[in-house]
C-alpha cells in the first residue's frame, strides 16, 4: 500500500444542508457528485460526504449516531496568522460551532471549530509549513 491518502468520507445528518455549508466556505462541488454523494475536490485529495446511515450500512459499522470525542480532526493550514480568526468566523457565520476560539501559542496560532455535522476541524498557522507552487503542503 502506497503512502497516500485520496479521499475522506464524512457522514452527515443532511448531505444537502451540509454541501451548501461548504459551498459557502468557497469549496466547489465536483461535476460527479450527484445527490447522494457529494464530493469536493482538495488538491489531490477528495472529500465526500454522504448521509450517515448510508454510510454506516456501507461499512457494516452497525450504529449510526456515535457519541464522544473520536479522536479525529481535519485540518487546513492557513496562510498566515489572520487567516486562522477570518476562517474560523466564516465557518461560525455558516452553523459551525467555535470549539476552541484563534489563540496563540508557543508554535503559532490555531483554533477549532464542528462543522454542522459534528466533525472537528482545525485551521492554524505555523512558521514551519511550507506548501509549494500548486498551494499542496510539504513535509
């Protein structure tokens, strides 16, 4: 198996609801998404999301709605440190739910917010990322 990562699937209470959530963040939907499965192209990498009873009977995983802390985050890495409060509002002014508000530390800046859905993103800004010409992140 190679290193790689091609899509993240999130499931959602209202596949609708959620794609005008991320259309309004400026994501763009992909021409091949249809109204079951939508899917958002990131660079290289695709997020999807369906409904979350569809894509539980999918994985066999049997119950719908979890509960707790999953242990899981997306992240975007912003471009400098304004970035992190104007992403975090924007997201905010969409239904998403501050969890941890822009605060600086000793490796920058950074917040948290959940999407409508629940899923838990990151934005911050680090002095160590780097990205290069086609804005793709580089370790």
């Amino acid at each position: 198996m190679r290193p790689r990562l091609n899509l993240i699937l999130l499931g959602v209470a209202d596949v609708a609801k959620s794609t005008a959530f991320y259309e309004a963040l400026g994501w763009q939907k992909a021409a091949t998404s249809h109204e079951g499965f939508v899917k958002f192209d990131l660079g290289g990498v695709v997020l999807a999301i369906q409904s979350r009873a569809a894509f539980a009977a999918d994985a066999n995983a049997g119950e719908v709605d979890g509960s707790g802390f999953a242990g899981f985050a997306l992240a975007y890495i912003a471009r400098s440190s304004d970035d992190v409060a104007r992403v975090l509002a924007k997201a905010q002014s969409l239904g998403a739910t501050i969890v941890k508000p822009a605060t600086a530390s000793a490796w920058g800046i950074a917040g948290y917010f959940r999407d409508p859905d629940g899923h838990l993103f990151e934005v911050c800004f680090e002095d160590g990322w780097v990205f290069d010409d086609e804005d793709h992140l580089v370790v």
